[in-house]
C-alpha cells in the first residue's frame, strides 16, 4: 500500500468555455462521486472558466485550478495573472512550467522558480511539471534534463513549504501524441526525480511527495501505471475532455 493518495488531474488546456466546464463538472461528478473521498481529483479549465467551474464542484471535493499565472503579485504586466486573481476566481491550485509553456512560450527553468515561490507564498499548489524531449532521452540526458529541471525550479524553496508542492513527470514526447511512457520507463523517472527531491528536501521530504505521469494517459494504462511505487497518479490532457473517459480514469486511479 502506497502511503500517498492518488492525485488525477485534468488540463483542458485551451479548449473548454465557462459553460462546458460546468456541464462537464455536472455530468462528471456523479460517475466518481463513490471514490472521491479515496482520491483527490485536480481540474484545471481556462482563465474564464475558473469561477463558474468552482461554483459547479461546490461542495464535490473536486478541485479547480488554473494552467498558469505570474509571479507578480500586480502590476504593469499587460495579460499576465496573478495568484490573487486565480484565487478569488476559486482557484486552489496552479500547473507551472508545463511543456507547452517551455516550448511554445519560451519559460525556462528561472522564471518558473519564481512562479512556484509565488504560488507557494500564497498557499496555491504549485504542480510543477518536468519532462524531457525526445532527443534529450535519445541523447541519454533524462537524467540530467529532470534533475536540472528539478533543481532550478525549485531553488530556495525549503522544506516547510512542499505540503504545498506536487510533480508532475511528463516527457514531451509522449505529450498529446498518443504514445504513452511504459509504466517501467515511467517509474524509472519518477524514482530519479524523487532521488533528486531526496537531495533537496531530505528523504522525508521527499517521500511525501506526490509524483504524477502525464503524456497519453488513458484509462487502459491506469492499473499498470499505478501499481508502481513512485506513480502517485497522472495529470490527463486529451483524455480529460470527455467526462465519462475522464471518470474511467479517475475511478481506476
Ligand atoms: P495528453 O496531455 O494527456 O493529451 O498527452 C497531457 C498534458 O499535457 O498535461
């Protein structure tokens, strides 16, 4: 038996309006209602899908959160958000440094640093996520491409603050192309983040630590993936949109 609850979380991404996410909250909840109090359930819609996705979880144990935010608290910053914000709008949580975010907006290990101390400071989640490319793995760099992502993204963070703080290992090449990690390949990185956790927090610190899988996740692959001892639970994309798919892989998880 694991000691740490298994975490699903779902990243709509830019897809879903206000009124999609609650139609979606509303015909989701009832499918996985039974486990939720085995489980923590993350859903993480767009900006303007936050308010009326918290009102619809109201009361459900389903948690909503947002995909980004900046480390600002308010300013000049023209299109930015902040974790105020996030949270009037019912935010609990907040992914940072996603893949999409590196690759097509250009944030580096740096910036993401100063997101998760916001985050952190303002009692938001923080789901860091991690993941090497293709080319990085081919190269025989995963192990230097997480720990490095690991280290700089969470530089000066102690070790008080990570009851706050989940991972998410998700390689970019298994992000939205249909092809998963192995469930070995996977528990293989994960042990080699908590290790590097283990160097920034102790072990202790480190075996509390949530680590999630992300990258095609599907229901089928649920039983395997989280039968191994450092899968703590997955962050879903594509296979979140529709609410029984999602339900499927919450109630497996
Ligand atoms: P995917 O996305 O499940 O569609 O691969 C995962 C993610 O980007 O978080």
């Amino acid at each position: 038996m694991k000691k740490r609850i298994p975490i699903i979380v779902a990243n709509w991404k830019m897809v879903k309006t206000a009124e999609e996410s609650s139609a979606f909250i509303q015909q989701f909840y009832p499918l996985v209602k039974e486990n939720l109090n085995k489980k923590r359930v993350f859903i993480a819609p767009s900006f303007t899908a936050l308010h009326a996705a918290s009102v619809a979880a109201k009361g459900s144990f389903i948690q909503i959160g947002a995909q980004n935010m900046y480390f600002e608290a308010e300013g000049a910053f023209t299109g930015e958000i902040s974790s105020k914000m996030l949270k009037e709008a019912g935010a609990e949580f907040v992914l940072l440094g996603h893949s999409e975010r590196r690759h097509l907006f250009g944030e580096n290990n740096a910036l993401v640093n100063k997101k998760v101390h916001r985050a952190l400071k303002e009692e938001l989640v923080a789901i860091l996520c991690v993941g090497e490319t293709l080319k990085e793995r081919e190269e025989g760099r995963t192990e230097a491409v997480l720990t490095t992502q690991l280290k700089e993204s969470l530089a000066g963070i102690r070790t008080e603050q990570i009851r706050h703080l989940i991972i998410a290992y998700e390689p970019v090449w298994a992000i939205g192309t249909g092809v998963s990690a192995t469930a070995e390949m996977a528990q293989h990185a994960h042990l080699l983040c908590r290790e590097c956790l283990g160097g920034l927090f102790g072990k202790e610190g480190a075996d509390k630590l949530s680590i999630l899988y992300g990258g095609s996740v599907k229901a089928e692959v649920m039983q395997e993936l989280m039968q191994e001892p450092d899968i703590d639970g997955v962050l879903v994309g594509g296979a979140s949109l529709n609410p029984e798919t999602f339900a499927q892989i919450v109630n497996k998880a």
